[in-house]
C-alpha cells in the first residue's frame, strides 16, 4: 500500500540565541526571513516554494507556538539535517564555507565510477548539517521537486531541505511504529548499525546517487557520519494525505490534535510530527 507520507515541509531547531541564529542562516544561506518575533522567541524562514526552516528559543512561561505547544514540542537539539545543492555547486560551497570560517569535512558516500560527495559543517549551537549534491533531473523525484534557486553570490546555493536524522532510544519500537502508526515508507537499514531510512514519498525508493528525494533517517543514540547525531525533541513537518494519516495515528492511539491547519502528533519519543495537506 502507498504511503501517506508525500514530501518533507519544514525543520525547527531549538537555539539559545536568536539574533545568532538569524544572522547565521540569512547570511550563511541567504534564506529569506519571514518572520522573526523575538517576544515569542521565532524566527522562520523561507526555503523554497514548498519548505522552510524555523528557529524556536525556549522561553519559560510562554509557548513558541500555541498550536504545537499544547503537545509540548520543542526545537530540535543537535540534530543532524541536510540540505540540497545541486552537484556541479558542491566546490564553490567550500569557497563560500571558507570565507565565512566554517569548518568543513568532505566524504563520498558513492562509489568510485558514481561518487555522490557531501559536506559536513554545524551552525553555532551544534546542529549537525550538510550539503548533499542532488540531480535535478534524476528519475526520482519527491511531490516538491527542488528548482535551481537565486541566492547571493555569498551564500551557499542551497536549493531544498533533504533529510533530518533524529535518534530513538527504543530502536526496534520506532522500527515497528513509524510505519503502523504514521504510514512512513521504510526503505532499508544500514548493515553495520541501527540506522534506518524512510524516504517522504508514497513508495519506496532507494537512496544515494544524487536523488533529490527527501528523507527522514531514524537511528539508536549514535553519533553518525562526520560525527553527527541525530536530533531529540525534534519537530518536523510533513506534506501528507492527512486523513489517511489521522487514521492511524488515532488507531496507535497517539497523543494528537486535528483541525483545518493539519494534524499534530507527539510521538512516544518526544518527537512531534505535524502532517499539513500539500
Ligand atoms: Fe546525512
């Protein structure tokens, strides 16, 4: 059976600093701020037609967003996310790393005839990132296909958000979970250790390769690739067949709220999962 699960909409992290944060991804990515709202402790930005990224600080008292606080959900802390650029870019995002003082760390994840090469960095509060070269005109494309983007000549040329890595202290019941309980496509796991791959796309396909599919990767308390973790208390938000989506999350018996904006979900490992109609 298809997916419900159709493309990967937004990220929020958890900062200390907002003003940092803001001037680290406006300068660094040139992403465009649509909002930022100190009282509340927000700042969002624009990725492109269809995601965005947010920038929550914890504030006591108070809630950075009244829809999503009534489940109690926080910025992610160190999570470990990926960014889409598109492949023949990867070198001047070295130049551009450079001259903010950015340290980087190059890997290939692909092979020696087909090598798919990817840049490892993190931003001022520990947050793990990368920069992943995409195919635009691969076979595999997600509902929100990435398009080449005008940035600043200064900022990394980043055309979409491609995967967020969050960790799970009950493995093997995440592994049973996500897809009962929310409909998440498994692809398949690692060999060497507990790391599990979802693509955001009603049906299965394989990762690597420059695909511009977007990706949501479960692990145990690990630290990844260039050492990455993956995220706690994250909130990520998926384009989804809502309804479809509804009904499992009330059949797992979820704690979840319903209504026009879309579905929230808490999930039993302090992730909050928000399901919006593309
Ligand atoms: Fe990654």
């Amino acid at each position: 059976m298809d997916s419900p699960i159709l493309d990967l909409a937004g990220i929020t992290l958890e900062v200390n600093h907002l003003p940092r944060g803001v001037r680290f991804y406006t300068h660094l990515f040139g992403l465009d701020l649509t909002r930022h709202d100190d009282d509340k402790g927000v700042a969002e930005f624009r990725v492109n037609d269809s995601q965005s990224l947010t920038l929550w600080k914890p504030i006591t008292r108070r809630k950075n967003d009244e829809r999503l606080g009534k489940l109690r959900a926080r910025g992610a802390s160190h999570l470990h996310f990926a960014w889409q650029v598109q492949e023949a870019d990867l070198e001047r995002c070295k130049t551009i790393l450079d001259a903010y003082d950015v340290h980087w760390t190059e890997l290939d994840l692909g092979t020696p005839e087909r090598p798919d090469r990817t840049l490892y960095f993190y931003d001022p509060f520990g947050h793990g990132l990368e920069l992943r070269g995409v195919n635009l005109s691969d076979e595999r494309q997600p509902t929100f296909p990435p398009k080449p983007t005008e940035r600043s000549a200064h900022a990394l040329p980043v055309i979409g958000l491609r995967e967020a890595a969050i960790g799970f202290s009950d493995y093997d019941a995440m592994k049973e979970r996500l897809p009962r309980a929310y409909g998440f496509c498994f692809v398949k796991e690692q060999d060497d250790r507990d790391f599990a791959q979802f693509v955001l796309s009603p049906r299965p396909e394989l990762d690597g390769d420059g695909t511009p599919q977007r990706w949501l990767y479960c692990w145990d308390p690990q630290i990844g690739l260039a050492d990455m973790h993956g995220g706690d208390h994250a909130t990520l938000k998926f384009y989804a067949d809502v309804d479809a989506v509804a009904r499992r999350v009330a059949q797992a018996g979820l704690e979840h709220g319903h209504d026009d904006l879309g579905l929230v979900v808490r999930d039993p490992e302090g992730h909050v999962f928000e399901f919006v109609h593309p």
